[in-house]
C-alpha cells in the first residue's frame, strides 16, 4: 500500500542523524491523499523530549500507540510500529497472531499520522508527556532507529501478542536498561494512563481522571488538520509540556 510503500532508514553522524523516507501526506480522506516523503535532519542535543500518543477507537480494552520525539528546532519526530500490508489487504486482529503481515515502523510527521486518524478514521487520540531523562530519551530512539534500519536490512513478522505497538515499546525500553515490569494493562493497552499514572512516568499534578479528559487532543487534531503549527496546536494546555520531568520509565504502550 502506498503509506508503508517506502522503508525508513537513518544515517547518524555524532549527535546528527539524517532518515530517509519520512512520511508526510496530506489527506483529504483516509484513501484520498497527496504523497509526500521528506528527509530530514535532527540534532540530538536539541531533543527536548519524548511524548506518547494513547490513540483509541471504541474497541474495548485496546488503543494504539505512537511515540514522538520533540526537539527545538524540528517538527516533532513520530514513529508508529504497525503493520505493512499490501494493496487490497486490511488487517485482522485473528490474522495478526498468524505471521501474516510484515512489522513496520513508520516514521511520519504527527500531521500526518495523528492527524488521518482523528479527522478521517474517527479516531480519539490523546498526548502524555513521559517523565525521562533527556539521555535515556536519546538513547530510546536511537534504539527505535537501530530497529529501523534492521527493518530494512532483513523484514521480521508483526505479532498481534508478542510483537506489537505496546510490547515493541517494551522491548526496545529494556533494550537501553529501564526496567519495565510485565503488567496486564501492557496488553489491554487502553488502560495505560492509569499504569503510567501509577509508576509517576507521566503528569500527577491532576487526578487521573481529569488528566485523562484534558490529555485527549482529539478536537484540537481536527481544528489544526493540515497546519502547519499541528504539533504545537495539540500541545497547547497539556500538562508536563514545559519540560522534561524525571521519574520512573514509560510502560510501552499501544
């Protein structure tokens, strides 16, 4: 299909890196859509830190997330670990326990994959600034990008349980050394503002409940559908957006 048609690949120079194949599409509606692939380069030095999309759709229990990193003076960089299936195929979450459809990461502007999926799936997402030190925030994508590039060099199967959007994360979180301790809600992934909630990886100033309510940008995605500024209008009155707090290790997600 023309939205995983490309494979991303990084070059890192010192704290520059430079990937290819960054997707950046501008949709009409989720099947009607200008191509667009960017390279692009950031400076790790400026990486100011990294933020979860918690991206919900009615199904009971499950969400879909997406990781971003955000930086001085870039647009923020997203990566979304999903499936890459061919033209014509949709995708079955019974299929998806059956190595039937390849892993892949897309890396894409948030304009582009968060803003498909709140102004035309009708999909809820919401945004929570993670709790962690800018140097493990740095090494968490440089891993994601290590895990890019061998997706490249040599294709691996999804897993609907065992290589997902969630346990992905997880992997890649004890691959740099943060401890991330097995939880049911890692599965039944819609649950997990209360556990990050619980381990102080994202914002206690508020209840969790109110948290919750204020962190879904869904409303705000739509009004800022194809602007320029999408990131920085999501991000808008989101608490822990001022800065990199410390604290215990996002659970992977989604």
């Amino acid at each position: 299909m023309a939205d995983v048609a490309r494979v991303p690949r990084s070059q890192r120079n010192g704290d520059i890196i430079t990937i290819e194949n960054i997707r950046n599409f501008h949709y009409r509606t989720e099947t009607d859509y200008d191509e667009h692939w960017e390279t692009r380069t950031y400076d790790l030095s400026k990486l100011k830190g990294v933020d979860l999309f918690l991206v919900t759709w009615g199904a009971p229990g499950i969400a879909h997330t997406i990781a971003s990193w955000e930086f001085e003076d870039q647009p923020p960089l997203a990566i979304s670990i999903e499936t890459r299936k061919t033209k014509g195929e949709s995708y079955s979450a019974i299929r998806g326990f059956f190595r039937q459809y390849e892993l892949y990461y897309v890396v894409a502007d948030e304009r582009d994959v968060i803003g498909v999926r709140a102004s035309h799936r009708g999909e809820r997402p919401s945004l929570y600034r993670i709790h962690m030190e800018p140097e493990n925030a740095k090494k968490l994508l440089l891993r994601y990008l290590d895990e890019v590039d061998d997706l490249a060099a040599k294709p691996r199967w999804y897993n609907a349980l065992t290589h997902n959007c969630t346990t992905e994360i997880r992997w890649n979180l004890q691959a740099i050394g943060l401890k991330n301790p097995l939880d049911w809600r890692i599965f039944a992934n819609a649950h997990l503002p209360e556990l990050m909630y619980e381990r102080k990886a994202i914002d206690t100033s508020l209840p969790l409940a109110e948290l919750i309510k204020v962190s879904d940008v869904t409303e705000k995605a739509k009004a800022a559908d194809g602007a320029p500024d999408f990131s920085a209008r999501i991000r808008e009155g989101l608490p822990g957006m001022n800065g990199t707090g410390v604290s215990p290790p996002v659970p992977a997600g989604g």
